[in-house]
C-alpha cells in the first residue's frame, strides 16, 4: 500500500518527502557506533530508540521512511564479528520501521530497505588498501542476501544508497532489481578541483556522467543525488537529469564521517536547508528528503514545498 500511494503522489506531480539520516540520528541521541560495522549493530539492542527514530520523522512529514540496514550487508557484519547475526538484525531493523508506521497510523508511508556497496574501512568512507576489496561473488552474496531480505520482510522498496563506485555499483543494482521492488538508486557526487562534479569514489576521479550510465542497464524508477554536499547536489541533479527520465530525488548530508562516527560539524540549519530544496524542485526534484547529518527538524521544513 506505501508504495502505491507513492507512486500515484509522483504521477500527479506531488513533491514526495523522504526521512533524513537514520543511523546518525541514533548516534546524535547517544548510541556509540561500532568499530568496524558504524550503525548496523546498534539495532540489536536499541529497537525503542530506532522505532521513536521512524515515529519522529513520520510525525515531521517523512512520506518514507528508511530501514536501518545501510550498514548491515555481510560485508559489514562479517569482519565485524556479527556475521552470524545477520539476519537478526536485518530482521529486527525492518521490523522496526514497519511497527513505527503501524504505531503512527499511516498506512500509507513507504518502508524502504536501505542496500549500500559499504564496507569496513578506517578512517573514511572508501578504500585505501585495494587488495581488501571484496570479490564479486562476495558481493554477488552479501547484497543479493540483503536485498531478499527486504522483500520477504515486508519493505515496500529498496534505496541504493550511496552508489559511486565502478567497481560496486553493478552487483548492488543487480541484486535489488532481482527482487522484483521498486528499486530507486541514489548516487553520490563531489566536486573536482576544476569545479567539475565527479563520482565520490575516493581513489580515482570518474565524471559523474559516467557513473550515472549503469541506469541504463536496470529498471530503476527513481533516481538521484544523496550523501552529497547541498552545494553540489543542483549541478548534480543536471547531469542526471540528461541521463534519466524519471522522477529525480536529492537527500544531502551535512557534516562528515570519521569512521565509526558521523562529526556533527556545521550542520546545515533547517530554514538554509529549505532554501536549497525549493530551488531542486525548480529544477525537477520531484523527491527531497535528507541523509547523514540531518534530522526530523530538517524534515519538518520540507511540508512548504508542497504549498
């Protein structure tokens, strides 16, 4: 039913809200992240405090609301010691935002599972030593297990997150796709030093023209810019926009990572926020939510784009 009531709100040319960032909201309201796995873990032993997490962004507007599992692909887990947890806390995290949706009597909002090319580094969000790159069939695993985890748990869509890398990005898209939901993919961008805009990949600079091509090869209904400075994501949002035609979808972090925890550093002020989504809904977005860094106040600010 969330999805399907989504689905219509685009149709119509409605502005679609999305939640902000989950993982560091828990550790904004003192969840101390995991070493190796950041927020993954945290749904263990936490399921009251990721549940009000759901429940606040539902109550600022959210029309989606993300399940905790960014973190959570073996990949993560196994170095990490939580491998044979997997599915618990798969299980767990989903199971969580579906009774934060039930609990707010909104049917319908959309539960969607997170799936991300994530894995253990130190220090960052990319590899420094490529010879700890996973192989594709460890990727193959670890995102297909995921992904049909979120189908026969009841997710009504799955989210790319945080797709950048050549190397990652197809085994993700093939694994979600694969499911048979709703797949909509959100790319991560950054600016190069002649002002160009690049894929995020921290150890080669590939035109973000470039990364966005793999849309062609999946049936993705919904597209864009996340985890990405708001300063960069319009000029983003343009060079997807000449490569995919349907609905466009921008969710900005705000601060930065330093592995396991997210530093909450000149954070963007909600009504500055505000400013820079009205102008991506004058240039298409037809989705605007946020991602690490911001929280239900940011969300809150978005009910004016829909007038």
């Amino acid at each position: 039913m969330g999805y399907a009531t989504i689905e219509r709100r685009l149709d119509s040319g409605d502005i679609v809200i999305l939640d902000g960032g989950t993982g560091t909201e828990l550790e904004r309201r003192g969840l101390v992240m995991d070493p190796g796995a950041w927020c993954g873990p945290a749904t263990l032993e936490n399921t009251d405090m990721l549940e009000q997490v759901h429940r606040d962004y539902i109550a600022a507007g959210a029309d989606i609301i993300t399940a905790n599992t960014f973190a959570s692909s073996l990949l993560m887990l196994s170095q990490s010691g939580y491998a044979d947890r997997f599915e618990t806390i798969n299980k767990t995290a989903i199971a969580a935002a579906l009774k934060a949706r039930a609990d707010s009597g909104r049917a319908d909002v959309a539960v969607a599972g997170s799936l991300s090319h994530m894995f253990p580094v130190s220090g960052s969000t990319d590899v420094t030593d490529l010879s700890r790159l996973p192989s594709r069939a460890q990727m193959d695993d670890a995102f297909g297990r995921l992904a049909e985890l979120h189908r026969s748990e009841g997710c009504d869509m799955i989210l790319l997150e945080m797709m950048y890398h050549p190397d990652r990005m197809e085994a993700a898209f093939a694994a979600a796709t694969a499911t048979g939901l709703p797949v909509w993919a959100g790319f991560s961008a950054k600016r190069g030093t002649n002002g160009e805009v690049l894929s995020f990949a921290r150890d080669q600079d590939i035109p973000f023209s470039e990364t966005v091509k793999i849309l062609d090869d999946f049936d993705i209904k919904a597209a864009g810019i996340m985890h990405t400075p708001s300063n960069i994501i319009g000029d983003a949002l343009a060079v997807l926009a000449d490569a995919f035609d349907g609905p466009l979808t921008a969710y900005p972090d705000s601060g930065y990572f330093k592995m396991p925890e997210w530093q909450f550093e000149n954070i963007i002020p909600p009504e500055e926020f505000l400013g820079f989504a009205k102008q991506w809904v004058k240039d298409g977005a037809r989705v605007v939510g946020g991602c690490c860094g911001l929280s239900p106040d940011h969300i809150a600010v978005l009910g004016a784009l829909r007038g």
